[in-house]
C-alpha cells in the first residue's frame, strides 16, 4: 500500500450524517428543519486515549521495518509535491505521509470489523441467522449467536437515530431489547430481566468509561428521527447495557444511565463546541509589537 491510496476517512454513514473527510468527525443534519445535531461518538473522540501516542509510533516504527527497501528508494526520488489521487505514493513526503497515517488505517480496518459485525446482528436479530459472513468477523458472529442463544434477549428496535434537541447532539444507537424471565440472568444483573434495556455491541480489546457516556447520552435522547425526517417519541428506557463481544467471549457490563453520568458527556458537548468555536472566539489576533 503506497500515501497515494490512504487518504482521508470516508464521507460515508448513517442516514442524515455527513463525515468530514479531513477530521472523521460527524454530524447529522436534521432533513426537514436543517438543524445540525454533533454525534455522539464525535464528541467521545476529543477524549484523549491514554497510550494512543506510543501506540501509533510503534505502528510507524513497525511498518518502517517491513518497508526498508522503499524507503530506500524513495530517499533517492523527486518529490511529486501532490496529494490524494494525484500523489505518486512512492517518494519520501508520500510514504512520510502514508507512515504518519498508518495508525489511522489500523484503526478505521477495526471500525469496520465492527461495523460487520454491527450488519450481522442487526440481519439475524431481524431475520435469523443464514446471512452471508466475511472470514475476518465469523469468531465475533459467532460468539454473538452464542450470547443470543443464551439469553434469548427480545430486540424492541435496532439501529435507530436519535437527537437531543435539549443538549444538541445526535447519534445511531445499536438497539432496545428486553430480557424474559427465560433468560436467567446472572444474579449481578438479574435486576434488569423484564427494563427495556439500550444496548450497544462493542468490539474493541477493552470498554472503558465514555463508552459508559455514549450508551446514556443515546438513553436520554429526546426523539426518533427518521430518515425522511419524521420524528417519533422515545421509546421508554430503563437502563444500559454493553454487550462486549470478542472472538474468544462475551461479556456484558450494565450501564449506568443516571442523570449524573449524563451531566459528564453534556460538559463534553460544551467542550467539544467551545473548540469548534474559532480561534477568534477566544483570543485576538496577535498584535506585535513595535520598536520604539
């Protein structure tokens, strides 16, 4: 893979979302009113992860390694001074670039493995199982089938848009379901057999807090949108739930969804608008100055 072909993340979303394509970040855009909601997940993304840094220089460090010989040649090449398309992908500002990017690779290819995953569960928890499944997301599939056998959980609703016109913000929950008295919950969470339960799938090695924040910031949504623009009441929540699926397990982690964890992901909003603000909004131009 060459610079030329890692440009930036992909426009692509939910309906009524628009991605940008330089930052990732996402809104939706109500269809009727226009109105301009910040995702959820936009808003988690300005947290700092801890670690983040070193890993993606070792990711750079690693690929260095394995691509010595181009980096070589490329020490050798003019430089093509273009971008994107037009970029040859072989001198040393386009593999700079690509190195510099490779952590971002890695992260969007484990997006997407959960958002196959995500396809999957959505298709079998509508229409049973039979659907075609890629090799690289069958052991998560397959866990999946397993947690959904267990529990025998009842999906109330699957991939729905939700906006909060109270605090701005919108996003794609994975779910509503209920647990019958059937499913014979483990006793620390035996409390929630029988509460409509909004229910995120997670994927990644570890779930730590803002994932907590996403779940009830999407429980305290003030209506449905529909993709032509048609809202609906919200659907009655009592609480959250992550189902963190791996290839070798399953576990799952009640969410809190109290006003107070609610109260935290709120001041990140605030955060998050004061940065998109402009520079202006908070500090002048600089004024130098002059000898005397």
């Amino acid at each position: 893979m060459t610079a030329a072909t890692v440009d930036a993340p992909s426009a692509a979303g939910p309906a009524n979302s628009t991605t940008d394509q330089n930052s990732g970040h996402r809104w939706y855009i109500h269809p009727t009113t226009g109105e301009r909601f910040i995702s959820v997940t936009t808003v988690l993304d300005h947290i700092a992860k801890f670690g983040l840094v070193d890993w993606s220089a070792k990711l750079a460090a690693e690929a260095s390694f394995d691509m010595l010989p181009a980096l070589n040649r490329a020490s050798r090449l003019p430089l093509c001074n273009s971008r994107g398309d037009s970029a040859c992908g072989n001198c040393r500002d386009c593999l700079t670039t690509w190195l510099a990017r490779r952590h971002i690779e890695v992260r969007d290819t484990a997006g997407a493995l959960g958002t196959k995953l995500h396809d999957a569960a959505e298709q079998t928890a509508l229409f049973g199982e039979g659907a075609h499944i890629d090799e690289d997301v069958r052991p998560f599939v397959a866990q999946f089938l397993r947690w959904r056998k267990r529990y025998q959980p009842e999906f109330l609703a699957t991939e729905m848009t939700v906006i909060s016109r109270k605090w701005g913000y919108a996003g794609t929950l994975d779910g509503i379901l209920r647990f019958g008295e059937q499913s014979r919950l483990e006793a620390k969470l035996a409390h929630l057999t029988g509460l409509p339960l909004c229910f995120d799938y997670k994927t990644s090695k570890q779930v730590d807090i803002p994932k907590g924040w996403q779940v009830t910031a999407y429980s305290h949504a003030d209506a449905v949108l529909l993709p032509d623009g048609t809202e609906l009441p919200m659907p009655e929540i009592s609480g959250g739930l992550i189902v963190h699926i791996r290839p070798e397990r399953v576990q799952m982690r009640e969410v809190h969804v109290t006003d107070a964890n609610l109260a935290y992901f709120v001041h990140m909003c605030r955060v998050v608008e004061g940065l998109g603000a402009g520079l202006n909004n908070v500090l002048s131009r600089p004024i130098t100055m002059k000898e005397a």
